[in-house]
C-alpha cells in the first residue's frame, strides 16, 4: 500500500464517524424516528458509495476492516475526548467484538 492508498483510506475512514456525530443526532432532535432512519439512509449510503464506489478505501488480502470499525473507532475516540465515560465505553466495545466474530462465525459456515 503506498502513500495516496494510506491517505484515502484515512480520509475514508474519518469521514464516516465524522458525519455521524455531526449529523446523525440532529436528525433525530428534529424529526425524531423518521430523522435517524433519514440520518441512516443518508449518511451509511453517501459514506459507503464514497469508500467503496469511489475507492477511498483501500482494501487488499483475505482479511479487511471497513466502515464499521471506522465508526466504532472514531466514535469511541471522539466520546473519549468529549468526558465520556470510557470504561462503559471499553465494555460496549468488547461486545460488539464479541457479537461480530460470532457473525464472522455464523456466516462462514453458511
């Protein structure tokens, strides 16, 4: 992977936690329900045609990370910075570790 490969996929990793903690909860203070399902559509589908039908993101091998560990990582780091509490934080994290090897599991064996 060389240098403009690293930059976009950084840049297409940041973009997708970024839009969400800018956007996702207006969405939803103003129109509530139909604000996070807009929020959804809008924000998961712009990202995602711009990492994968753009190619921001680049991914190479057998094994890859994508938007989810995007959102995941930079949502953690942006409500670690913000006061959060981290060790709650830390905790939700590890299930959701746990729930997607258990997907990773069940969708190897269909």
């Amino acid at each position: 992977m060389g240098l403009p490969q690293i930059i976009t996929t950084v840049s297409g990793g940041f973009i997708f936690p970024f839009l969400i903690r800018l956007v996702w909860g207006k969405y939803v203070d103003e129109t509530k329900i139909v604000g996070g399902l807009l929020a959804g559509g809008f924000i998961v589908g712009t990202t995602w045609c711009l990492n994968h039908g753009v190619g921001l993101i680049y991914q190479s091998g057998a094994a890859w990370v994508d938007m989810a560990f995007a959102a995941g990582a930079g949502l953690f780091v942006a409500s670690a910075m913000s006061g959060d509490n981290v060790g709650k934080g830390l905790v939700n994290a590890a299930f959701a570790i746990i729930g997607g090897a258990i997907g990773g599991i069940i969708l190897s064996m269909l």
